[in-house]
C-alpha cells in the first residue's frame, strides 16, 4: 500500500492555489512529515500540531478520504 505521503505527493504543483495543492505542497515542504505512514490517527494528529501550511483539518479529511477510496 502507499503511503499517505505518496498519494499526496501528486497533487503538487507550483502554479496552482487550490487546498488540496497547498497541502500537498506543503507537506512536501514539511521535512517531519510522516511520509511513511498510512495511519489516520498519526498524520491527524502530526498535522493537527504541524500542519499550519493547511487552513483546516478538513483539506486532511477530504484528501484522506480520495486516498482511501483509491487504495481499495
């Protein structure tokens, strides 16, 4: 299974300012971000404490949710 991180990490992008792509932008940015991890619990509760590059935890919950739906 890939990582959280993984999945996130395609919908990087320079030029686009749309929530999804900020998180993952700055997740990329984020150089203790549990890139391994697929557990919801660890990447919520790393962001809810870290995550000051995401405007709401819901960005995390709607991404998590793309990621689990793929991962079936």
């Amino acid at each position: 299974m890939k990582s959280f991180y993984q999945f996130l990490m395609r919908y990087r992008d320079p030029h686009l300012r749309d929530e999804l792509t900020v998180f993952a932008n700055g997740a990329y940015n984020d150089h203790s971000f549990p890139k391994h991890s697929t557990n919801y619990h660890e990447i919520s509760s790393y962001l809810e404490l870290n995550g000051h590059y995401i405007p709401s935890m819901s960005v995390f919950d709607r991404a998590w949710e793309i990621y689990k739906g793929e991962s079936k």
